[in-house]
C-alpha cells in the first residue's frame, strides 16, 4: 500500500506553484513542507487522499489556510 504522503509529494511542484500564485514567493517551499506535516499531524490523511485519488479541493484549502496562517505570523514579527 503506498502510504499518503507519498502520493501528495508526486504533485509537489504543483503544489509549490499554488503557493507561489499565493504570494509565497521564497517561503513556497518551506509552507508546502509545513502543510504536509500539518495533514499529517491532523490525522485527515482519509479526507486528502480518497481511493489512491487526492481531493485536490481539500488540499488547495489547506495550502492556502497554511498561507494565511504563515502570513499573519510574518507580520507579527518585528
């Protein structure tokens, strides 16, 4: 069986793309990382991949609530 994370990481450029069209610029990469350690930590790995398939709806979302999230912490530092 091939776990989760290892079919989300085939589409990873993709996914860095996403968080580039965000705004990311230089950070894309360390939020793609960040996200998939957040699915992992959330347990919601039966929502992000439905029969060998990823929900790329769900995925999308949580991309861009880690952009956000990250966002409002880099305009809280000083």
């Amino acid at each position: 069986m091939i776990h989760y994370l290892q079919i989300l990481s085939e589409c990873h450029d993709e996914w860095v793309s996403i968080i580039r069209s965000f705004g990311g610029g230089i950070y894309s990469e360390d939020i793609v990382q960040e996200t998939y350690l957040r699915i992992d930590k959330a347990g919601c790995k039966n929502k992000i991949v439905i029969d060998g398939e990823i929900n790329r709806g769900f995925m999308w979302i949580t991309l861009r609530n880690n952009y956000i999230n990250f966002s409002k912490q880099k305009s809280k530092v000083t």
